[in-house]
C-alpha cells in the first residue's frame, strides 16, 4: 500500500497489522513534515546572506555619515524604512535637490541612487556611489530589511 505525503512516499507492508499501519502512518506523516520544514528553512535562507552581506557593507562603507540605521547622524540621514519612503522626508537637512526629486523609494531606485547618486540626483550631496551591481543588490536587501 502506498501513502505519500509532501515529496515523501511510504509503502507499507501488506502483512502489517491495524496498529503497525497507523505507526507507520504517523512516522510517514512526521518525516514528510520534515521535509517541508526544511524546504521552508532553505526558502528563507535564501534572503538571508545577501541582508548579512549587505549589513556588512552598511558598515563599511555606509554607517560613517548614516551613523546607526536607525538614527539621523550629522552626516546623512537614517535609513530605517527607507523602501517605501518618500526621498528627503525625514528631519535631516536635505539638499534642496533630494527634496526637490518626487522620489519614493523603491529596490529598484535604491539600485539606481547608489550607483550614480548624482546622475539621478543631480546636486545631491550623497557623493558615495557603489559601481559593484552585486554589492549594490546585496545593499539594497539590507536597506529593505530595515524597518
Ligand atoms: C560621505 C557621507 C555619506 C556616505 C559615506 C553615505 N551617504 Fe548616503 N547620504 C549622505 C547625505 C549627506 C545624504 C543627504 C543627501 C541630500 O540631502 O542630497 C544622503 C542620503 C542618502 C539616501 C537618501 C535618504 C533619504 O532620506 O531620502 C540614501 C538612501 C542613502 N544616502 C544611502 C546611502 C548608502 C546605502 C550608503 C553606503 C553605500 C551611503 N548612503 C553612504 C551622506 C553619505
């Protein structure tokens, strides 16, 4: 007798008794759980490295004028919820440039500002650009992840 479950099939044994049938049931439906929570896992870590990756450049490369993500430093502004916002929006003293812009941000204008801030946004004072499209995506994941 076959009884399949989530990727994973078990045969019992025609000779089985009730009561084997149903433990060997019970373990079948246990081990097909399994499964799925692994598969669950790896979906999950799939995002994960390129947020690590991407906290890791924040650090380097970020986190000297945006301080925390989460705080305005005198440098740059904060950066928590920054997907999603409009550009220029928070307390810190804006270029009249990135005021001006209309931007919201999104992944894919995050990947366009930090490859040429100046090309998107002539006149913003936002100098650092990141020409590394890898880096940049592992960045943007990062930013997104800030809430
Ligand atoms: C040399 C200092 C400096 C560094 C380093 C820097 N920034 Fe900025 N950043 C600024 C300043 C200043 C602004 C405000 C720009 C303006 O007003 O035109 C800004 C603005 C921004 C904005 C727009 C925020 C908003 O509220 O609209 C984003 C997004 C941003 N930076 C991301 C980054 C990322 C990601 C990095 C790391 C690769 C980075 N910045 C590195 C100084 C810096």
């Amino acid at each position: 007798m076959h009884y399949g479950h989530g990727g994973i099939e078990c045969v019992f044994e025609m000779g089985m008794t009730m009561a084997e049938r149903s433990l060997s049931r019970l373990l079948c439906a246990i081990a097909a759980l399994c499964v799925v929570a692994l598969a669950m896992e790896g979906a999950a870590l799939a995002d994960a490295p390129a947020q690590a990756r991407g906290a890791v450049i924040y650090r380097q490369r970020c986190q000297v004028c945006h301080a925390g993500p989460e705080q305005s430093g005198p440098m740059g502004p904060g950066l928590n919820g920054v997907v999603g916002r409009k550009a220029g929006s928070t307390g810190y003293a804006y270029s009249a440039a990135l005021k001006r812009s209309e931007l919201t941000w999104s992944k894919a204008n995050l990947d366009s500002f930090l490859s040429g801030p100046d090309k998107l946004v002539p006149g913003t004072r936002m100098v650092v650009a990141m020409p590394d499209a890898k880096q940049r995506g592992d960045l943007v994941e990062y930013l997104a992840s800030l809430r």
